[in-house]
C-alpha cells in the first residue's frame, strides 16, 4: 500500500492534468466546442443510442445534453431518428459530416500529443496507456460508488493538497477535448479526457 505523502503528490500530479486539457481544448476547431467533441466521440466510440444514455456516458442532465445534441445537429453531424421502440425517443447516430468531423478531431489531437511527446518512447506512451485505464478502472463508476471508508483527518488533508494544487478553471467552454489513443497504439475511436462536460454533483 503507498503511503499517505505518496497520494497527495499522486493529487497534486492529477490536478495539473488540467493543462493538458486546455492545450487539447485550444486546438479544436471554433465551431466545434469541446461539449460537441465530446458528443461526436462518444457515438463514435459507442455507436448509436438514445437521448438518455449520451446523457448517462456525459454525466450530466438531459438540458446539457439537449444543448450540445442540437449544436451537433444543427451542423449536420448527427442524425436524431424516432427510436422504434419507444416513439416518444429519439435515437442519435453519426452522419458522414459528423465522422469526417470526428476524424479532422482525432487528427488534431494526435499531432498534439506526438509533438508534447515527441521525447517519449513507444514504452513510456504504452505504459502511461495502460496505468490511466487501470486508473480509470479504481475509479469506476464514480456516479454509482461511495466514498471509500478513511479517517477525517487523511480526507481533509488530501482534499486540501488537491485543492491547493489545482490549476484555475478554462475561462471558455464547459467540456472537455477528446483525446485519441496516442500514435503507435491500437487504432479506436478517439476517447474524451475525463468525459465530464459540466461542473456537477454525481448522480
């Protein structure tokens, strides 16, 4: 088990994180805003699905979700069809416009990272691959999971370092980029940094 100083630095290292996201959210097109890639990535990601799962996969309310939905569709990049089973549904799904958006997305993003790590070997970009999806994995399901029983004193501790460490909030936008798999891994849809688009409580 690590010791307690080796989490707070491993908060602190998380925290920065979010410069990441703004160098990725900086190079999106301007008429597709982080909440519209995020979008177009998931259905690219998962394939095509009702109004309430998008809504589930970002972690916020269907008035959010609404929002971007109609952004994406009023660009052609998405297609809302009633859903055969229940008509009052609607059923969300890429149109042509919307993969060759998500691919112009994907490219962006791949350029980025290969010039940030250019100094990287093949094995430190398949390392850090791996320890951020067994990383997400500990998280799970975040909505759904209770804290994890510890004492006061460590929680506040731990939350104060966090906070004492994070990096002021983007001033734009209320999502964030997505990111694709780095260049040299095994080709998949591109996958959002931290798919939360809005500041929320987890429900």
């Amino acid at each position: 088990m690590a010791e307690q100083a080796q989490f707070e630095e491993l908060a602190r290292q998380l925290s920065a994180v979010g410069a990441v996201k703004r160098d990725l959210a900086r190079i999106l097109p301007h008429e597709c805003p982080a909440g519209s890639a995020t979008v177009l990535t998931l259905l690219g990601r998962h394939g095509s699905m009702r109004m309430s799962k998008l809504a589930e996969l970002l972690a916020v309310d269907m008035s959010v979700t609404s929002r971007h939905v109609a952004h994406v569709a009023e660009r052609g990049w998405i297609d809302r069809s009633p859903d055969p089973a229940d008509k009052r549904s609607r059923i969300l799904h890429l149109t042509p416009a919307g993969e060759a958006t998500l691919q112009d997305l994907s490219r962006r993003s791949t350029e980025l990272l290969t010039e940030r790590l250019s100094d990287w070997s093949d094995e430190e970009v398949e390392q850090l691959i791996r320890l951020m999806t067994r990383l997400r994995d500990s998280f799970g399901d975040c909505r759904a999971t209770a804290p994890h029983p510890r004492s006061a004193t460590t929680t506040a501790t731990t939350a104060r370092t966090a906070a004492s460490a994070m990096p002021a909030a983007p001033t734009s936008g209320t999502a964030q980029a997505a990111v694709p798999a780095p260049a040299g891994s095994v080709a998949r849809a591109p996958t959002p940094v931290l798919e939360s688009t809005t500041t929320r409580t987890p429900a």
